[in-house]
C-alpha cells in the first residue's frame, strides 16, 4: 500500500519526504509527481513504507502536522481509477462542446 502526502511545500524533495517518514518505519520508495509541462513538483506525493504498521504510524503522527510553513494532508493512497470511460481530452471539444453548442454552430 501507498500513502499520499498532500498540501506540500513546492521545495520538497524526496530526500526530504524520506528522511521524515523513516522516523516511522522503513521507507521502500517516494514519488514525488512534476508538471510535465513546467517541471515544478505538483505539491503531493506518495510514500511506500515496508510494513502496513510503519505505514499507519506515519499517518496518524504527520495528518495535519505542521511541516515547512503547511499542514499536510496524509492518508493512505486511493487506488487510481479506471479512465477508460472518460471522453478523451484535446483541444478539439466535439459535438458536446458547450461553446460551438452556445453559438448554434455544428
């Protein structure tokens, strides 16, 4: 299992993410996602500890503790949903979209 780790600063590294989390435990792994576009780190990641136990010990010491001027936000990872039946995204829009709909143009 997973935890996620959100409302965090944008310096953070995964060092930094590690080094608080081994307080509680083993840390197995940290992904800290970036914006593709701008390469800026989103302000969320995910820590993997080797035990459940570690793992829940984690969550319930750091859920809105106060860490680099914010209060995180820490539980355990959702699993990602299945995307398979969203519309897919573009700039093309289609036949629903609200601005060609608006102005009565098809």
């Amino acid at each position: 299992m997973s935890i996620y780790v959100g409302n965090l600063s944008y310096e953070v590294t995964s060092d930094d993410l590690n080094e608080v989390f081994a307080e509680y435990g083993t840390v197995s792994r940290v992904q800290v996602p970036v914006d593709r576009e701008t390469g800026r780190m989103r302000g969320f990641a995910f820590v993997e500890m080797a035990s459940e136990a570690e793992e829940a010990a984690a969550i319930a010491a750091l859920d809105g503790a106060e860490w680099m001027g914010r209060d995180l936000k820490v539980n355990k990872a959702k699993p990602r949903e299945n995307n398979n039946n969203r519309r897919p995204s573009g700039g093309g829009g289609g036949w629903g979209d609200s601005e060609r709909s608006s102005r009565g143009r098809y």
